[in-house]
C-alpha cells in the first residue's frame, strides 16, 4: 500500500512548498533542528485546509499527510546523498 493513495490531488502543490519552508528554517537557523518537523506539520495545518478551501477534519488530515511526506522527501534526499551512514 502506498502512503501517497492516501493523499487527494489537490494536497500534493503542498509537498514541495512545505519542502522549502523546511530548507528555509533549516538555513536560517530559526528553529534548532530537530524542531523543523513540528514546525513544517503547523504550517501545513495553518495552509493547506485553506488552500483545499476549507478548514474541515478532512484537509487537516491532508495536511498532516503532505507535512509527513516533505518530511520524508527531505529524509529520501538526504540519505541518498551519502549522508550520514
């Protein structure tokens, strides 16, 4: 089963955009590290039920959804780079 069934069409505009939100707090040093995750999920709860148009259960799932899958893009990107081993 793939995570990504889970999420509608519409949320995915989100996953990129909450990548960079992330990439921006990471390089601004605004938020210690391991903090960036919480910070990009409460982003994403503040935006993306606006940008499906509502503020309901559903887009809030959907918004904890894409904020999990910019995190894990992150986690792909930097693991496959050789990172940390």
């Amino acid at each position: 089963m793939d995570f990504l069934e889970f999420v509608i069409e519409e949320a995915l505009i989100m996953v990129p955009v909450l990548y960079f939100l992330g990439y921006v707090l990471k390089n601004t040093n605004l938020l210690n590290d391991k903090y960036i995750p919480i910070a990009i999920t409460l982003l994403s709860i503040g935006i993306t039920p606006a940008v499906l148009g509502a503020y309901s259960p559903d887009n809030i799932v959907q918004a904890i959804l894409v904020a999990a899958a910019a995190v894990f893009t992150n986690q792909v990107i930097k693991q496959t780079k050789g990172g940390r081993k």
